[in-house]
C-alpha cells in the first residue's frame, strides 16, 4: 500500500495530557515526510499547546459543543475538511465521530486503533488497542501507529512552543510578587479531572510550608478553573506567601511559568506533561491503580522527572466511588513528596 503522503491529518481532539503526548508524532511526520502538509485537528480549549510548532503547518479546531454542534454545523465541518483533501488521517482519539468525521471527509488512509463499538471498520488501518492493558506509555502508543506505517522514529521528546509574549508576561508577573532571577522556585498544581487522582489539601498545605521554610523555595499554585477554590484554600491556608495563579493563566502562559520554575509538584494532570515538555523537574502523584490508568502509562517522561505511586492493596478500583476513603492517595505523605525534591536536588 503506498505510504507516500502529501497531506496528513492528526486527529487528538481529547485532553490537555493526551494532546501533549502525542506531539513526537509532530516531528516524526515531519522528519519522514518533510515536503508534506501536517495538520492537527484539535479541541478549542487545547489548540495553544500547537501553535508555533516548527512541524505543524495548520492546526483545525474541532469544537463539538458549540461551533460544530448541531446537524447543520457538523456536515459544514465536514464538508470544510474534505475539501482540504487529506490523504492520511491518523486518529489517536478513539472515538465514533472521530472516525466518522474522517470516513465522511473522504481521506482515503485512516489509521487509528480498533476499540469495540468505536466504528472502527471505518478506519483502513486498525492496531490492536492494548492501552487499556497499559502495558507502555501513552506516547509510546501514539508512535506505534507511526510504526505500523513503517517510518522511523528517531526520538519521543514532548515539545510545547513557548511564546515569546508568554514568557514576557511571566518574567513580568514573577516580579510583581517578589520573586527575582535566581531565587528558588516551586509550583504546585493541586488539581486533577478525578477526585481519585486529587492529593489531599491539607497535605498540599503542609507540602508548601515545608518547602518554603526548609528549602527556601518561593511558592506558585495553578490550576484550572473548576480547582479555583481547591487552590484558594491552600494559598489560605499556608504559612508562607503563595503567588496564586489558580484559574488566571492560558496555557501559554502555564508553558512559561513552569518553564522559570524549578521544580513543579502535582497530580496526575495534562500541566505534569507541559512541565515535562519545557524541560522542568516533574514529582508526580498518582493513585488508582488501574493498569490504564498507571505511571507506566501516563507518567512524567523527563529524565529527572518523579513519580509517586503506593496501591492500596485494592483488588478492583472503584475509582471516583471509592468506598476506602482513597487509600492510595492517603499512602503518599508528605515526606514522600519531599524525598522525591531531594532527589532532584542532588542531580
């Protein structure tokens, strides 16, 4: 079958995570097929981590809750797509519009992985979807389609585009709450799209006094904005000043905030992927154990990067309905989290 492509299309239209885990397939593409058009099809809310990105030349938003809601808007989005005229689709989002989406805009490859009930016959090139097993990382996963198209992959190094308007604004804001060039910088993200991926508060709290009266490091929380209030209560509660960007930050600027500090501390979550991506020290705090859902799946990729993980003896996880009171999250104390900034320290 001819893998010559002149147009590809990368279908990610999921999470922040899943969207930065999927960028070596940017450069790959790009380093096998240098004189071909790349695009990315993306969510409204995750379009940011692309652009700027040396191997993408287009990046189409697909908002499926507003612009492209409806019958009407959905055939114009197609009809929009086909007219591009893509002849590679790979689609790492397993969905059944995805793969309708990319059958109806008559892309003549499309190649993704083959979930039951996920229309998956209307994909040309079906992987066998191991994921849920976790048996490698989600990148990992994502360059294996590439594989199965028989290019080479030299590397899986993340990468997130750091705006020069970002940085600016993030040199700007450090100073406006007392932190200067040299000092010791600390970001926490207390933050998670599960309560069973959420660290407890007060830990958060004690974390923070911790680090900034033993090590001296400057504090920053972020998170997004349904964590606000997560956040505020830390930032309340700690001893020590805590610059609070909770809810306030694209993720432009996140890429840049996390790119001035020195390590950044937080829960499973799409931020622990950016940090990694820019090149910051990760500690990251894990808890279902849930073989899809594990580190060996969506851990940190960085080569100083942490992970925190203790299963709590749990023979099924029942996850956000958990009946034990999140014992594995209650296993990661404090001094844990510490141990882990030790050791990034001595490297």
């Amino acid at each position: 079958m001819n893998n010559h492509f002149k147009k590809i299309l990368v279908v990610r239209t999921d999470r922040i995570g899943d969207v930065v885990l999927t960028t070596p397939i940017f450069k790959a593409l790009r380093e096998n097929y240098p004189q071909a058009h790349i695009a990315a099809m993306v969510s409204p809310r995750t379009k940011e981590i692309l652009e700027g990105s040396p191997y993408i030349d287009e990046i189409i938003v697909y908002d499926k809750d507003k612009h492209h809601k409806g019958i009407a808007a959905f055939w114009k989005f197609i009809l929009g797509l086909k007219n591009k005229r893509f002849d590679l689709a790979i689609v790492l989002h397993t969905k059944k519009r995805m793969n309708l989406i990319t059958f109806l805009a008559n892309i003549p490859r499309r190649i993704g992985f083959a979930e039951k009930g996920k229309f998956s016959l209307l994909l040309t090139d079906r992987l066998k979807d191991t994921r849920p097993l976790g048996l490698k990382h989600e990148a990992d996963y994502c360059l294996d389609v590439l594989k199965e198209l028989g290019l080479k992959i030299s590397e899986r190094k993340l990468h997130v585009p750091l705006k020069k308007e970002a940085l600016d604004w993030a040199d700007k804001v450090l100073a406006e709450n007392g932190i200067n060039k040299g000092d010791k910088i600390v970001a926490i993200h207390p933050g998670a799209s599960c309560p069973s991926k959420r660290w407890f508060k007060d830990r958060f709290v004690a974390l923070a006094d911790k680090l900034a009266h033993d090590y001296g490091f400057k504090i920053i929380i972020i998170s997004g904005l349904k964590d606000i209030a997560i956040a505020n209560d830390i930032g309340k509660s700690s001893k020590h000043k805590i610059v609070n960007l909770a809810g306030k930050i694209s993720l432009a600027q996140t890429a840049a905030i996390l790119k001035q500090v020195n390590i950044f501390i937080s829960n499973d979550s799409g931020p622990v992927h950016i940090a990694s991506a820019v090149g910051t020290p990760v500690i990251s705090i894990f808890g279902r154990n849930q073989p899809g859902l594990s580190p060996l799946r969506w851990g940190p990729l960085g080569e100083r990067d942490k992970y925190l993980h203790k299963p709590a003896g749990c023979s099924i996880c029942l996850a956000h309905k958990c009946v034990k009171g999140f014992d594995c999250l209650k296993a990661i104390t404090v001094e844990d989290v510490l141990g882990a900034v030790d050791k990034i320290l001595q490297k």
